[in-house]
C-alpha cells in the first residue's frame, strides 16, 4: 500500500470511528433522559467516563502498535465497538450504561 493511501485509509477509519461511537452520543442525549429517567449530568458522566478511559489505554495500545503492528488492535477494535453499540442500546441501567462507555473507551483507544 502506498504511503497516501495508507494515509487516506487511516483518516478514513478515524472518521467512521470518532462518527459511530462518540458524536451520536449528543444525539441521543435528551432522548435517554427522557426513556431512561436518569439525570443529563449522570449520562454524561458516562461519557466522560469513556473519554477518560480512551487516554488512559491510549499509551499501552500505542505501545502494542509500535511493538506488533497496527491492524490486529484495529480490526478488534472496530469488531468490538460495533458489538458495544449494539450493547448500548440494550442498556438498562446506569451502571450498565458506564460500563459500556468504560468498555468503549478502551475500544476507542485500539480503533
């Protein structure tokens, strides 16, 4: 692959990343306070949670990366936060729903 269009290919993929899993969140922000009952401030909080958590996993994945190579954390990462989505939408309680964004956080850290 050629260094463009690796580079394209890789924009790409941020692009699908940062648009499926954390721009619909203020989408269905006032939706879910509305279902749901919780508080806006508790299920952002599960956002900021993800994002945290995102940072923090970010130094070993880069290190996995740099070690190994990028494409198996991709395709897990892009795998599993397509299962989580599918996971948030099931989500129940507010405990559950931190729990996916923690998970989606390391997601978003491999993706």
């Amino acid at each position: 692959m050629t260094d463009c269009r690796l580079i394209w290919t890789i924009a790409a993929t941020q692009v699908v990343g940062w648009g499926t899993l954390f721009i619909p969140f203020a989408l269905v922000l006032a939706p879910m306070e509305a279902e749901m009952g919780w508080s806006r401030s508790a299920i952002a909080g599960a956002f900021t949670l993800g994002l945290l958590v995102s940072g923090l996993a970010a130094v070993p994945a880069g290190r996995w990366v740099d070690r190994y190579g990028g494409r198996g954390p991709i395709a897990w990462g892009g795998l599993a936060g397509a299962v989580l989505l599918g996971c948030w939408a099931e989500v129940g309680s507010l405990t559950g729903l931190y729990a996916v964004w923690f998970a989606l956080g390391v997601v978003h850290a491999t993706a």
